[in-house]
C-alpha cells in the first residue's frame, strides 16, 4: 500500500518546516508554495512517495511498527531535511539534531 497523500503531504511539511528553520528563506518559500512554485517541495514529495513505496514493499514490520506520521514530524524529519540543506564546508555529513 503506497503512503496517503495527507500523510505525505505531512511528512513534506515537516521536512520542509525544519529544513527552513535550519538554512532557508521562510518569506520566499512562503511566496512560492502560495503561487504554487515549489518545484523542490513537489520533487521531494514524489521522490519520497516512491522510495517509501518500495522500502514499504521490502519491510513492511518496520512500516507498521515504527515510521508513522509522528515519527515523520519529529524524529524524521531532521533526518531527511539533512539532503535539502546545503553544507558550506561541502562535509557530506551531518548530525541532524545539531
């Protein structure tokens, strides 16, 4: 079963709303995602729609028992918002609570 759009649209949100509090511009993010622009949000979304349809395919215990909208709002979303953010040292890691 592929991820709901209003839990995807969630998950967005939250990587998106946390990835912004860390690096990016809130007003213009804001602007865009009202006029309808935001081709970064609706490329993440589909990305990420695919991707957890497949890892729901291959564990779908882990699915069920751990990685639901909460997870997604909280913990999750530091982890994913780590590839939307632009690192100026070029360091291809970071700690997403940091």
């Amino acid at each position: 079963m592929l991820i709901e759009e209003v839990i995807l649209a969630a998950i967005a949100d939250a990587v998106f709303g946390y990835a912004f509090e860390k690096n990016f511009d809130k007003l213009g993010e804001w602007a865009r995602d009202k006029l309808g622009l935001n081709a970064t949000k609706k490329a993440f979304k589909e990305a990420f729609s695919e991707a957890y349809g497949q890892f729901e395919k291959q564990y779908p215990q882990w699915v069920e028992n751990y990685f639901d909208a909460s997870f997604f709002q909280h913990g999750g979303a530091p982890v994913l918002a780590q590839f939307l953010l632009r690192d100026p040292t070029g360091c291809a890691t970071r700690h997403p609570f940091g």
